[in-house]
C-alpha cells in the first residue's frame, strides 16, 4: 500500500520542523523524490512509496552528476531521521 504525499510531507515537518523547504515528486512509477533545503543545505531523499530503500544524498557536489545516493534506508521514516543528522552537522 503506497503512503499519500501528506504523510511524508507531515513526517519531515515532524522531524524537520517548518523551516525546511520541500519539494515532493512522484513518478508514474511509483517513485518518490524529495528536495530538502535547509540553512545553505540541500539534501534528496529518493524511494517508493511502497518499498523498503530510501536512498540519501545531502550536500552532494553539482559538478559530480549523480553517481548513486550515499546513504541507503529501509523506511522513510528511518531516511529523514538520518537526513535531518546529516543536515545538522
């Protein structure tokens, strides 16, 4: 069963606060990506709504195109939690 937008847009307010900018995507596929700004950084976190990976990059160099996510979670919730320590360092 997929989760609705809004429980991941609650969930990163949650964790996140008000203060972050998001900006959520789903494909057609069923694919999920969401832009994290906050406080000069810039963060992704990608998955399915339906699946168990939830790839994390945060502050990733532009020059670099993207070579895969740095980090790797089972739940969305596990991937903010570790976004948001990524953010805070």
């Amino acid at each position: 069963m997929e989760k609705p937008f809004e429980f991941l847009e609650a969930l990163i307010t949650s964790v996140m606060g008000d203060d972050v900018d998001v900006s959520v995507d789903r494909n057609l596929s069923g694919a999920v990506s969401i832009e994290l700004r906050f406080n000069g950084h810039f963060g992704v976190i990608e998955g399915l709504a339906s699946g168990d990976q939830w790839g994390v990059s945060v502050d990733f160099p532009d020059d670099h195109g993207f070579l895969g996510h740095d980090n790797v979670y089972s739940s969305p919730e596990e991937a903010v939690r570790n976004a948001w320590a990524l953010f805070s360092r």
